[in-house]
C-alpha cells in the first residue's frame, strides 16, 4: 500500500459550480474538479501522491491518516438546553436511554445520507 492510500478522497457534486470536486479532508481543500467523477478522483489520487512526495522532499510532517487514526466511540456534543430536554422526554417515552437515543438518530441521518 502506498502512503497516499491512506488519505480519504472525496468527489462530492457541487450544484454551485455545476460540476465534481475532489478533496482529501485533513490533507488537501477542494482542489480539482470536473464534469467526470472518474475522471475527477483519478485527478484527486494522483494530487494526493504529488502532495505526500512533496512532504517526503521537503522534510515536511505529513497529517495523520484517518486509516491510522483509532476511535474511542465517544465525544461531547453541546445543545441548546430546549432540545436536550426534547431528546431526553423522546428518550423516556421510547423507553430507551439518551445515549441510545441519539445514537440511533446520528446512525439513521448518516444511512439517509449514503
């Protein structure tokens, strides 16, 4: 595997520019684009492999990858304290915890999202 595989590479549509963008969050901003998604993240891989071989040449630290990254599965989410509330009477008329609660909703916008 090469090092630039372990960087994310994402073409997204932009429906302001009418075309793909290609990005490694992390790593790189928006920096290709094009009417052809293929065409765009074969651009993006080959940017992100220029980026690292600059890194090595110049003695520059490269980010850490996501691949490389570990998660605990927890982090703090702040909230307006009317929608805390709101979750937490959700929470108790489902008959379930706020923590199972919210995991499921965060768990069902990411699959609508896909």
């Amino acid at each position: 595997m090469k090092i630039a595989d372990q960087y994310i590479k994402l073409v997204e549509w932009s429906e302001e520019d009418q075309c793909y963008i290609g990005s490694s969050p992390g790593f790189i901003g928006p920096c290709c684009h094009g009417k052809d998604e293929t065409k765009v993240y074969k651009q993006l891989c080959g940017i992100v492999e220029e980026w690292v071989d600059i890194h090595k040449q110049e003695g520059i630290p490269l980010p850490e990858s996501f691949a490389s990254k570990s998660f605990s599965g927890k982090f703090v989410i702040r909230v307006g304290k009317d929608l805390h509330k709101a979750l937490a009477i959700k929470a108790v008329k489902s008959g379930e915890s706020l923590n199972h609660l919210c995991t499921n909703l965060l768990q069902d916008s990411i699959t609508r999202q896909s």
